[in-house]
C-alpha cells in the first residue's frame, strides 16, 4: 500500500481539519464509516476531494463534508469513488483526525 502527503483544500472538512492542513493517505486501504477518505466522483474524476465516509452506495460511498455549510458532497455528486483513507494529520498538529460531534 502506498502512503501520499495531501493538502486540504476548503472549508468541507471544518472544524475537523482546516484549508492548509497536510494529512497522510493510505492507497488500498480498507474503508469503514466514518473515516476520511480522499474521493473523487464519476462527473469530476479529475477533481480529488477530502470528505468523510458515510455508507457504501452500489459501487462506491456516499461522503460528506463535517461542514454542513461548505460541503459538495454526495448529497449533490452522488456515490464517490474512495482514492485513499486519511490515517493522520501531519501538519499543524500532528495526530489523528477527530469525529466531528453531532
């Protein structure tokens, strides 16, 4: 399995990780409901997103962003295709990503 340095992009993920923050992914990792995973969908394969695991839906995930208020996610795109799992933040406070609370 290979492990990739990623820079979020965006607000989606707020509070749980913020615009600039570096995290690691793992490629072929196994995904479980409520990982984050980085994604991309069917109508923008160019396009690589961090976003959290919801459910499987047919061939893919339904995702959505922590940021109710700044998220494309599935409830829009439809399934996403899961590229990797975050496994840690790297930068600004190394460690693991928190579950948002509900």
């Amino acid at each position: 399995m290979r492990l990739r340095r990623v820079t979020v992009r965006g607000p989606s993920m707020s509070p749980a990780l913020s615009d600039g923050d570096v995290v690691l992914v793992r490629f072929g990792a196994p995904v479980r409901p409520g990982d984050v995973v980085l994604v991309t969908w069917e109508s923008r394969p160019e396009q690589l997103s961090v976003k959290r695991a919801v459910h499987p839906d047919g061939d893919g995930w339904y995702v959505r962003g922590d940021n109710p208020f700044g998220s494309t996610d599935s409830a829009t795109l439809g399934p996403a295709r899961v590229r990797a799992v975050v496994r840690a933040r790297l930068w600004p406070r190394p460690g693991r990503v928190p579950v948002p609370r509900r």
